[in-house]
C-alpha cells in the first residue's frame, strides 16, 4: 500500500468531513429545489471552509524552486573538450621509469596481523631515505600527482623537507614532528582521501549558522521582522546579502532563510548585519555557530524502519562493519519493496562512504536505472604497486565482484595479479561518461546528509540529485569526490602511515569540493534535519510534477 504523509491524510479527511456535513445540511423541496437548512449551517460551512484553506498543502515558493533546481550539475559533455582537459592532467610515462619494487613497499593490508610498535623516532639518513621513496613512490601511484602540480611543485616540496632535515642539529627525528613535516609541506594536496599518519591534508570548511532572525524575500529582497515593523538587508559584512543567505526550514516547518557560512576549520564568525527600513537604519552583530552534529545512538550499517508512515531508510556505511555483517544485502533487496512509495526518507548522516557497489544496485533495484558515476571522466594511474594493493579487491577484472559485495570473506577472493598483466612502466587508463539528465521519478525522495557524508555516500546523494521529485537537507557534506582512497603504506624506515588514491573523478564542471562538499537544498542542523523536514512535509506539497 501506497502510505501518505500526514498532510495529505488530513487534507483527505476534511475533505470527507465537509462533503458529509454538505449532505447533512442540504434538502430537497417536493419540486426538487435545493434548499439550505438554516443561518446556523452557513456558520459551519464558513468555519470548516477556513479549516480546509489552513490544512490544504501550499505549493514551496518559486524562489525555493529556484535554489533547488540550481543546486543540480546540468553541464553538457563534449568528449573532444574531455580529451583536452584530461590531456592537462597527465604527466608522461617514457616507458623506462623503474618503479619501486614491490619487495620494498609495506602494504597496510599485509601488516594487519603485526603487532603495533611503530617506531618513535628515525635518524636523519634513514629520513632522507624516505622522504626520496615517498615522493617517487606518489609519482607512479598517485593520481593527484600532475593535478596538484606536477614535479615543479611536488620535488620542491621534497627539496624543502630534505633541507630542513639537513638544517637539524641532531642525529634523529622525532615521528611526530617528521610526519608534521611531511603534512605542511604538502599541505596545497586539497585531496580528503590523502593522509599521512591518520591525519588529513585538505582543509575541511563546517557549516555555521545563526537562527536568531529568520528572514523572507519579496520583490525587494531579504527582509526580517523586527517589532512588528519590516527590515530589509542592506549588507552583510559589505556584501551581498545573497552570499550568507541559506534556505532553511524553521521550527514550524516553514520555508524561511537563516544566515549561514562555510568556513575553514573553525567553529564560530561574526557577521554585521546592515538593515533600513523607510525610517531608518540599523547595524547588529551576530555571531555564526557550527551547527549541532547528529549522533546516531546506534552501531548498525543499515537499519529499515518508519517515521510518521513514512519509510526510513538509514545507511551509515557503504562498507560492512565485519565478514558477518550482511545487512547491506539486505539495504540492496529492500530497495524493491520502496517501488511505489510516495515519500521515502534517506538518511546517509555519518555515512563515511565505502563501496559505490551498493548505491548502485539499490538505485537499480528501486529505479530500474543504471546510472554513471559522478565525473565527466576518470582515469586512473595503472601501476604494479597499485595493482598489488587492488589484487582481489576493487579490479572488477580480477576477481568475481558480485561474490565480495554480497559478502564473501576477503581472503577467499585473494589472487596473484598474472605476469602477464604486470606493467613495465607505470601507464594511465581513463573512462569517460556521458551526462544522462534527469531520470523519471514519481517518489518523493527525500535525503539527508551531513560534514561527516563522504565518498560513497556523497556519490549516493549525487545520484539522487539526477531524479526528479529531490530533496536533500542538512548541511554541506565532506567532498571527498576528487580522487579516490586506495593505497595504504608505511614508509620503510620511519614507519609513517601514507594512504592516498590511484583515481580521479573530474566533475562536469571541473570544481575540486574536496573538504567543501556537495551543498543541501535546505541548510538545516543535522540534529534537527529529520524532524524539519517532516513539518515541511506537512505545510507543503512537495512533489512538484504531481
């Protein structure tokens, strides 16, 4: 059955309710004339007429479409222009480059079973030796490597580390501050899949908002009540006021706009905020505040539940959280049941990504399309030390996909890449895909996200976005889509945690959201995201193409 969200069920019964009283309050005279019974059911009629315009479902405004629709990758994809660009990206391979033998690179997937006693310190000489393995090793591995600048930039980063370690007055180093070392001469890699030592080398922006004054727009622009009288912005900081205004959803469930920034890694701004009004002008400081995090309770990859008749779909991982954990089989099979739904809830809060396997069979199973990934164009650096990370894993030519996403133990899948697939020379593969539009869709879906949905949950908030009848609420999410995670090291001597991706994703547009992340439709604290967008569900019809 299909279920209906609380507004329209009240909308129904009233509707039922004032036919009833109709027929009640109506009579037929013996030469068939309709006649009213008395004052007392005009009273009646009058007061249930205003009951039913108070309940009936109000179209979102126009401006709110508009935001909307703009907050959607509509990008034509010539593949000439690809070619060209991808050209930009990639630094050449004579065929005589001698990668680093396989013998001396620390796999992370092969010390798992090692007990941790990494070393607290290296003499400079050991150093210096891995700071010339890492830096070759990130040219024949990494995919940012030309992106982010190339030899130019990336030796003049090794040149400074060596001659800082040369500078040093003493015989060793210490891990803490050699891995700093590392991170802030490498610290222009915008790439959240990049860490050295746990530790991420992009700068990450957060959300902070204030809901201190909510504010409208008319033909004139933004404007807030204040006293009973109208205000409209002027300025915010001297800018526009379009640049800090967010759609958001209030307490009550209305569309309104609170003031809102993006800002890197810290948690608080202030804001002047310059309002007139026919009499005179006004100035107030307010101070921005990271929005409140959502914090699920529960340790669990995917749950299936309801909310207010409305289907409830969590998903805080793309991963399984062990061999035995199937519950994103389950997340796969369920998503046929969701077919004829009217509105289904996706909460990807927290999701820190993992396999796009799964958001893709459950977009198949509930849409019946297949849709392509993210970017224009991937490409991918082809290396035996990235192949050997891959062995049995994520090369879908090398193993039976299917039987490891459906949860067949790792080991089991495990298998030697041939000799005859091994690489002379590092060499570059690239996929490019073609935008497919919008895709039909007669569901509301409505998707919430938060800073900490990432990877393979930002890629399932994408997908989403190519459907009609989208919503996507809370705040903006991780942007960990440049480039993908994938080899994961230690360097030989020091022991330093390295991990970084083999892949490039190149959206439509070319924008690098790395740390910035794909943006809401309504900007709502993640603590507050689920029970908002319930109260918007109740004021306002939603579903646009109904």
């Amino acid at each position: 059955m299909i279920k209906k969200t609380k507004g329209r069920i009240l909308l129904i019964s009233l509707i039922l309710l004032s036919l009833i009283i109709s027929a009640c309050n109506l009579n037929k005279s013996t030469d068939g004339e309709i006649i009213s019974q008395g004052d007392d059911s005009n009273e009646s009629k009058e007061v249930l007429t205003q009951d039913l315009e108070e309940n009936i479902l109000k179209p979102l405004p126009q401006h709110a479409l508009g935001l909307i629709a703009a907050n959607r990758i509509v990008a034509e994809t010539n593949r000439d222009d690809i070619m060209n660009r991808i050209d930009e990206l990639f630094y050449p391979f004579d065929g005589r480059e001698v990668e680093i033998p396989l013998s001396q690179i620390r796999f992370a997937f092969e010390l798992e079973n090692e007990k941790n006693t990494w070393k607290s310190s290296v003499s400079l000489s050991d150093a210096k030796y891995d700071i010339n393995h890492f830096f070759k090793l990130l040219r024949h591995t990494y995919a940012g490597y030309q992106y982010f600048g190339g030899d130019k930039v990336f030796l003049s980063a090794r040149d400074n580390i060596l001659e800082e370690l040369e500078n040093r007055n003493r015989d060793q180093i210490s891990r803490v501050i050699f891995s700093k070392m590392l991170r802030d001469n490498l610290d222009f890699i915008q790439d959240t899949h990049f860490f050295i030592d746990g530790k991420v080398l992009a700068d990450i922006f957060n959300f902070v908002r204030s809901e201190k004054y909510e504010f409208l727009i008319d033909d004139e622009g933004f404007y807030t009540i204040l006293d009973d009288e109208k205000f409209h912005v002027v300025s915010i900081d001297n800018k526009s006021p379009d640049e800090f205004m967010k759609l958001s959803i209030n307490k009550e469930g209305e569309v309104v706009y609170f003031l809102g920034s993006l800002i890197k890694e810290a948690s608080i701004k202030r804001i002047l905020l310059e309002l007139k009004n026919d009499e005179e002008r006004i100035e107030k400081s307010i101070a921005l505040v990271q929005t409140l995090q959502f914090i699920s309770g529960e340790e669990r990859t995917y749950k299936l539940s309801e909310v207010d008749n409305i289907p409830l779909i969590e998903v805080r991982s793309m991963m399984p959280m062990s061999e035995s954990d199937t519950s994103l089989v389950q997340f796969i099979e369920d998503a046929k049941k969701l077919k004829g739904e009217e509105v289904i809830i996706i909460d990807l809060r927290s999701n820190g990504g993992g396999f796009r396997y799964y958001l893709q069979k459950w977009i198949y199973n509930f849409s019946g399309y297949e849709t392509t990934d993210f970017s224009s164009f991937n490409f991918r650096v082809m290396s035996n030390i990235n192949s050997k990370m891959f062995e049995g894993f994520w090369f879908e030519k090398m193993h039976d996909a299917e039987a490891y996403y459906m949860n067949k133990t790792l080991s089991s899948l495990r298998i030697d890449l041939p000799e005859d697939q091994r690489w002379a020379s590092p060499i570059w593969d690239v996929d490019i895909n073609i935008e497919q539009g919008k895709f039909k869709n007669d569901t509301l879906i409505v998707a919430l996200m938060d800073n900490k949905t990432a990877s393979a949950g930002e890629m399932f908030i994408e997908r989403l976005k190519r459907f009609e009848n989208v919503i996507v609420v809370g705040t903006n999410s991780r942007g960990s889509l440049l480039i993908t995670s994938g080899l994961m090291a230690l360097l030989p001597n020091s022991e330093i945690y390295v991990a970084y991706g083999p892949s490039m994703f190149r959206n439509p547009l070319l924008e690098n959201i790395d740390g910035k992340g794909l943006k809401p439709d309504f900007w709502v604290s993640p603590a507050d995201s689920l029970d908002r967008i319930l109260k918007l569900m109740d004021n306002y019809l939603l579903l646009h193409n109904k």
